[in-house]
C-alpha cells in the first residue's frame, strides 16, 4: 500500500488507498492527521467506494493504521 506523507502549515499527515484484497485495486481512503499531536490529538478519516462497502475494508485500514500510529508516533 503506497503511503503519502503530506505537510502544510495548517495539517500534517499521512493518507493511504485502501485496497480490495482480492483484486488490489484501490476502494477507499484512510488518512491519519498529527496536527496536534504535540497536545495528545491525532485524527483518522476515511472514505470507501459503494462498490467497497460491507467487507469490513475500512474497519480493517482504521485498525492497522491506529496500531501503526501508537506504535511509531
């Protein structure tokens, strides 16, 4: 999975595709944002296609990604 690290003044993060599991073609979005990590904040987004939707891909892509943010950040 391709990650992209972004920063301007006003947002800092990372955003990565979600991908199908079967076809690895890309489904969806899920982004972490550190802004405010230096105050104990982050957030996550997330956005996946209909054609995605109701296999638990975004559930998955939240999950790995908040366990990669606690362990690294």
């Amino acid at each position: 999975m391709p990650i992209t690290h972004f920063s301007t003044r006003a947002l800092a993060g990372w955003s990565l595709a979600i991908a199908d599991a079967e076809t690895d073609c890309a489904i969806g979005q899920v982004g972490l944002w550190v802004a405010h990590a230096a105050k104990g904040r982050a957030e996550i987004g997330y956005w996946v296609a209909p054609s995605g939707r109701g296999r638990g891909a975004a559930a998955r892509a939240v999950r790995l990604l908040s366990e990669w943010a606690f362990a690294n950040l």
